[in-house]
C-alpha cells in the first residue's frame, strides 16, 4: 500500500509539472518508478498509459479554462501519432540508451535558447476586445507539423513529448497558456497511440494494474489544478521555468550517460546560476541604464 501511494504522488507530481509546464510527465514520472525498482520495460508502457488518462483529464481542465487552440491541436495530434508509430518501431530495434544522449543534447541546446529568448522583458500586448483577447492569437504555424511528428518519434522512443513540441510553439511567440494546453491535449491520442504499440511489442504480463492505476489516479487529482494555476503565471516566469526543467533534466541524462558522479553537482549549479541570471536580467539592465544616466546625465528620453 505504501508503494502504491508513492507511485499515486509520483503521478500527482509528474502531472502538476506536465499540466503547469507542458512538459517532463515522462522524465519525471520514469525518474520515480525506476528508482522504486520496477523494471523499465514496464515503466515506458504504464507512464505512456497513465499519460493518456492524466491528458485526457488535463484536456478536459484546459478546455474548461479556454487553454486550447482546437485547430492547432489537430496540427499537432496527427504528425504527433505517425512520429509515434515511427519512434516504437524504432526503439524495437534499436536500444533507446544510444539515443538518449542526442536526445538529451538537442533539449540543453533549446534550453539554452529560451533562456536567452526570456532573459528580455516580453512584449506588452495591446488591448482588444474581450472574446479575442481570450481566445488564441494568430502566430507563425511554419514547422509545427514537422516539430509535432519529431515529437511523436521521441515520445515513442523515451516518452518524452513535450520537451520537442512546448518550447517550439514558445519559440513562435504562441502565449504559453495555449501552448501548453493544445499540447497536453494532443498529447491524448500520440500517448494512446504509443502505449498501444508498447503493449503489442512487450506483451502485458509485465504491467501491474495496481501501479497503473495509482500513477492515473495521480495524475488525474493534479490536472485540474495545474489548468487552474497556469492561467495566473506571468508568461516570462512560465518560459524560464520550461527551460529550468529542460536544463536541470538533460544535465542529469548527460552526466548519467558520462558516468560523471561528483562533477554533476557543478553543472547542476551552473544551470542554476543561469537561470537566475536570465530572471534578473532585466532588472540589472535597468539598473545598469540608470546608473549610466546618472553618471553621463543622460535624460531618460535619451537613455531609452
């Protein structure tokens, strides 16, 4: 019963991250079952089954709360469930370790780009009218398609999903609380999609239904409440803490890859001070302007 409530947290704790972030159910959630000792052929298939009861409970949540851009969930669920098809067949043949490491450099590299992008003050938005300023913006579609079935692939390889396809749709300018919704709901039927696969290649006689069913039931408590919260985190504090997750998880996958034990710790550090840099950025520029006002009495109309 204690390890059953243990998988129910990670559940619960997998899918706040995911439904706040749009991403790291799978990392997360695998992270937790693995170090309890289940074996990880049944980790990819009961985290890929749980995601499709947690999205759908957290597509229900985000459609609740207008989170959703229908039309680009459908861009991005189609491409998404072929790249899934492709990533099962691949990881059937292939051993998914030699790949993790690829994986896990192409999202420290997207990491490193958000902060950057979220170290600057956003764009204040003008004022419309009401029914338009909540529902979803127009922005660049160009590569979602390709983005969504690259996504696909790698959720059927390390169930990983939304690290490919969030921080693609930020990247676009997409307003994080309709990225992150059109992403957990087509996440539904690419998570559906893989875990049907998964089962017709490994069989069933490794799942047990008990840590099936606690991770769901987990996961299913924390969507409604991470729909809830995302609607009030201001955009930039979402974009730096997506890539916070994307830094600190691919440290941790490259430095296990590496075999480096002590060193980690100094990266772990280093990802962090980034971090905090990139949050603070605008007010040491601020600061830095200012002070430079002063000292070469700069008017502010200048200094701007």
């Amino acid at each position: 019963m204690e390890n059953l409530f243990l998988v129910a947290l990670a559940g619960f704790m997998a899918a706040m991250v995911d439904g706040a972030l749009g991403m790291g159910f799978g990392p997360t959630s695998s992270t937790l079952l693995l170090s309890a000792g289940i074996p990880p052929a049944a980790v990819s298939t009961t985290v890929n089954l749980a995601k499709v009861v947690s999205g759908l409970a957290a597509g229900v949540s985000h459609w609740r709360f207008r989170n959703i851009d229908h039309r680009l969930v459908l861009q991005l669920a189609i491409p998404g469930c072929l790249g899934a098809l492709i990533g099962v067949a691949i990881l059937t043949r292939v051993d998914g370790d030699t790949l993790r490491p690829l994986l896990a450099l192409m999202l420290l590299l997207v990491g490193l780009r958000m902060l950057l992008r979220f170290s600057k003050p956003l764009p204040v938005a003008l004022p419309g009218p009401a029914d338009a300023a909540d529902g979803p913006p127009k922005f660049d579609e160009s590569g979602v398609k390709v983005v969504a079935a690259a996504g696909g692939v790698t959720n059927g390889l390390v169930g990983a999903w939304g690290p490919v396809v969030t921080p693609f749709l930020l990247h676009k300018g997409l307003p994080p609380r309709f990225a992150i919704g059109s992403v957990n709901t087509a996440e539904v039927a690419v998570a559906t999609v893989a875990a049907t696969s998964l089962i017709a290649s490994l069989g069933r006689g490794s799942l047990d239904i008990g840590v099936i069913l606690a991770m769901m039931a987990g996961g299913v408590l924390a969507a409604p409440l991470a729909a809830w919260v995302i609607r009030f985190i201001p955009a930039r504090a979402m974009g730096l803490a997506v890539a916070a997750l994307l830094l600190v998880t691919n440290v941790r996958e490259l430095a296990t890859w590496a075999d480096i034990n002590v060193v980690r710790w100094a990266f772990y550090g280093a990802s962090i001070a980034l971090v905090t840099v990139a949050a603070l950025a605008p007010r040491m520029r601020t600061a830095w302007v200012a002070r430079r006002s002063v000292g070469f009495s700069v008017s502010p109309l200048q200094a701007d």
